[in-house]
C-alpha cells in the first residue's frame, strides 16, 4: 500500500486513528477510507484537519503542490505529488 500525505501527517504528529476520526467527527472505518484515498474529505474535515495540523486546508484538498509547516523546533515542506491520494490500480 503506497504512502498517503494524510496517513504520513498523522504519524509525524503522532495522532492515533480514533483521535483524528473524532477529530473530524467521523468513525474511524471511515477516516481510513479518507485516509486510504477511497474518499474524498470533504471543506468541513479538510478544514478541521487543517486546525488539527497547524496547515492551509487547501493543501488537504490537493489544491497545492506542497506544504510548509513548523511543529515545535521542526520545520518540514511535504511535496505533495509524492504521495498517492486514490485507490492503486496494481
């Protein structure tokens, strides 16, 4: 399974799935899916995962080639393209 931009915020931050899924108030079966590229996020959860990671919103939406942000003593650019958002086709 090839790595997800979501599934890679989620570990740098340290976030369990049930405290992201709550997070966007959704189950967590869904936020796998989300997270999966099954489904698309919708305005409402890009922009609470947006709080969640300190970012834009827009780059969940895949509206951006990257994102810059700063946790703490550490400041990361992600490239986008990198990671595959949808299902595999192999």
């Amino acid at each position: 399974m090839k790595e997800t931009l979501l599934r890679k915020l989620r570990e740098e931050f340290k976030y369990d799935l049930d405290q992201v899924a709550a997070k966007i108030d959704s189950s967590v079966e869904d936020y796998l899916e989300i997270e999966n590229g099954g489904k698309r996020l919708d305005i409402l959860q890009a922009a609470k995962l947006g709080d969640l990671y300190n970012i834009n919103p827009r780059y969940l939406l895949e509206l951006a080639e990257s994102i810059n942000y700063n946790f703490g003593s550490h400041s990361r650019t992600i490239y986008t393209q990198n990671y595959f958002e949808g299902k595999d086709e192999n």
